[in-house]
C-alpha cells in the first residue's frame, strides 16, 4: 500500500512582510537527490498528461502565529528594521521552526546511501520520503511474489487457485503449537458440533417418521389430520436442517482440508522461502504504514492541512493549441479547527483552465515547472510547483511547491498566506486475490 502522504522536500520560503506575486521557485529537487547540485539546471521534462489521483494532492498553509507563540519569527528580516517608516513586521506570520520541523520530518535520511533504493531494516531513521520509497519498495518486491505464486496454479479442494495472501492464512491458521484457538482447532470444535447437531436432527426425524408411519397405517377414521399435518412439518423441517448443517459440515472439511494441505503445497512448490519474505514484508509494510500515519499526524498538528479533501485530483496536461491545461477536481477548502471540525467553504470544488477557473498557467521543461492561478470560493491561489525527486524509487512523477493564498477579503494584500503543494502520482500495487 502505498503511502497516501509522501511529503515532497519543502523549501524554506521566505517570509518577509513584503511579497511579490510570483512564487518562490521550490529548490527542493536540489536538496532531496544525491546526484549533485546541478541536477534541476540539467534536467528537463517535455509536457505530458500526468495523473495525480484521490490521495495524491496534498496542500496546506502555514499556520498564522505571534512572536509570543513563535519567537524565531524575529529572526526575519523586515525592510523597516533597516529603514525606518518601511514595512513592519505582520502581527502574525509563519513561524520558522514549523517550516523546520516539517523540512525535517519529511527528509530525514534522504542523503543516507543505506536508505537510497534499497530495503533497509533501520527504515525507522528515515522521514516521510525515505518510508514512502520503502514501502514502493516492498510492495514492488510482494508483487513479484505474488506473481510467481500464481504461476504455481495452487489450489485449494474447492478448486480456486490461491494468492500469496491465502496461502500466508493458511499457515497461520494452522500454527496451533502457539495459539490454542488457532483457526483449524476452530474449525475442528466448529465441524463437531454442526454433525452432533446433524446427527441429533436425524435421529429426531427417524423418530417423527416412524410416528407417520404408524399414524397412517391407522384405519382413515382413527387417523388424526392435526398430527400428521404437524409430524409432516416437523420433518421437512429437520430435513432442511439437516442439509443446512451438511452444507456447512463440508464447508469445515474443506477449510480443514485447505489448512492441513497447505504447507506440504507450499513446500512441494519450492514457495517457502517466498511466502516467508512476503509475510515479512507485509509486517514491514504494515509497520511502516503506522511510522508514517504517526509522522503525518505532527505534521498536520503544525500546519493548516486541507484534510477534507479525500476526493481531490489534479490532472497536467497539454491542449490543442500546445498551451498547457490543468484541471483540479473536488477540492474540499475547509481545514480542521482546534477540535477537528471542519472550517471554510463547504463542499467540492472543481476547476479548469477551459472554463477560466484556472488563469495564467505556465509550463516550463526546465525543471518542469507549472504556475498557475486556481480562483477558488475563498480567494486566488498561486501554485508554482516543479518536479521533484528526481531519482524517486517508484519513477512516477512528484512535484512540489508553493502556494500564496490572496483572500477575497483582501486580495491585494502586501502579506498573503503562504503555504505548499505537494503532488506525486501513485503507485498501483497488484491486486490480492482470494481462493478462500
């Protein structure tokens, strides 16, 4: 499962109390590969339609805060420190140490050989980069597993052939030595009690049948109608019962059959050491998911995250004329309060550069850059992002970069908010099947 929060490297905007239009250029792809500096002056990327699908768009804004609450916010430079009558510094504005701690909570151990594009058991060192490119990792590497698996065609007794997953339940289910309450000893108690029961229903219908049988042979005026409608009723009841408790009985011997074959198929499939590395792996991945989760969550602590935005797509691409077109799709605006309630403008928002909502889009190869303005429900939002990563494990594509917020309150503000975009297309893990 791929990681649905893979922070891009952010850059260290400035935040000065004067801003200009036009964006600050992500250095980002400079900072998060390790073949050198020049990297993002040598690469360029011809426009192409790109994807980014429900999981992949993550955007957010700095949160506003005071000196009192953010003291190396002084640290900044303001042009009426050094010129009096200038600017002065904004009341509130991002804080630098936020800017720092999501810098360092998405990069960590990027530069680390050991982590680059390998498996790694010291993952746990790693930031959010550095996890995302281990779990592509691992489930590039459950994929060829699951492959080969099915190249084996095992079957269990009702005929389905079986998937890695089934195969790893099945030997799970069966390691009773561990686990008194493993699943074959479930099925076994299960699979008793259905035939007592069966066993029960049948001997109560013999015995409902001999009762008929010696009701009907009664002469016609001695026979009671009541009674033999009722043993009737009572033994195409037990009759049901009895094929409802067969068809569950088979359903045990099967999976009983299923769990004790299982490792000897495994095994005479030369599957073992597979299946070992893939359960392994699904741990890894699993643990890495939680890491992750854990990881996000103090990040979406200290920005203004759009968290409601489950649904959000964008798609880059190229139209007719040669012009680049960009389209974003249900974009939920509201961010979570102090309680995790949603604030801001209700509902999904779409837009296009066909219809106008999206102005001013630019496309550069160099560094493949997009800039564009998204005039949302709220105000103009200026995206400059570029591609990053450019040595990214999965070889999808990844952009990253800034987002200056113009509120319709004030739209011609000398301090408008700063925020990030990041967007990095996803990687599609095969699907699991299922034999059981």
């Amino acid at each position: 499962m791929k990681n649905p929060f893979a922070f891009a490297v952010i850059a260290l905007v400035s935040l000065s109390a004067c801003h200009a239009k036009q964006a600050i250029a992500p250095q980002s792809d400079v900072s998060a590969v390790s073949s050198g500096n020049d990297v993002r002056a040598a690469r360029a990327f011809p426009p192409k339609a790109i994807h980014i699908g429900p999981g992949g768009n993550e955007f957010f804004l700095w949160k506003l805060r005071s000196l009192q609450d953010c003291p190396s916010r002084a640290t900044i430079p303001v042009p009426g420190s050094t010129n009096p009558g200038g600017p002065e510094r904004p009341a509130l504005g991002a804080c630098p140490d936020d800017i720092a701690f999501v810098i360092e909570t998405q990069n960590r151990g990027v530069d680390d050989p050991q982590l680059s594009c390998r498996l790694s058991s010291s993952w746990q060192t790693g930031g959010l980069t550095v996890l995302n490119d281990q779990t592509f990792l691992l489930q590039t590497q459950e994929d060829a597993i699951r492959q080969e698996v099915l190249a084996k065609q095992v079957k269990n007794t009702a005929g389905q052939v079986l998937a890695a997953e089934d195969l790893v339940t099945l030997l799970n289910d069966a390691k009773c030595d561990t686990n008194p309450n493993c699943q074959l000893n479930q099925d076994k108690k299960a699979l008793d009690a259905a035939t007592t029961q069966q066993t029960a229903a049948k001997t109560q219908q013999q015995g409902d049948q001999q009762a008929l049988d010696a009701e009907l042979q009664q002469p016609t005026a001695e026979q009671d109608p009541n009674k033999i409608a009722q043993l009737r009723a009572d033994i195409a009841s037990l009759t049901t019962k009895i094929q409802s408790l067969q068809r569950r009985i088979d359903l045990f011997n099967g999976q009983i059959a299923d769990i004790t074959n299982a490792p000897g198929q495994v095994a005479s499939n030369g599957l073992t050491d597979a299946i070992n590395t893939f359960e392994s792996d699904e741990t890894t991945r699993n643990a890495i998911s939680n890491t992750s989760q854990n990881l996000l969550t103090q990040i979406k602590n200290t920005v203004d995250f759009y968290d409601f935005a489950d649904n959000l797509t964008v798609d880059f691409g190229v139209d007719a004329e040669g012009r680049p077109s960009i389209d974003i799709q249900n974009w939920n605006f509201q961010i979570p309060d102090a309680n995790g309630n949603p604030v801001g403008p209700d509902g999904e928002y779409s837009f296009s550069t066909s219809d106008g909502s999206i102005t001013g889009a630019t496309y550069t190869e160099l560094g493949g850059t997009y800039e564009f303005d998204v005039h949302g429900p709220d105000g103009i939002y200026h995206f400059k992002v570029s591609r990053t990563r450019y040595g990214a494990c999965d070889g999808l594509a990844h952009f990253q970069g800034d987002i200056i917020f113009y509120p319709s309150s004030d739209p011609h503000t000398t301090n408008p908010r700063r925020g990030a975009a990041v967007m990095d297309e996803q990687v599609q893990s095969t699907a699991a099947g299922s034999g059981r």
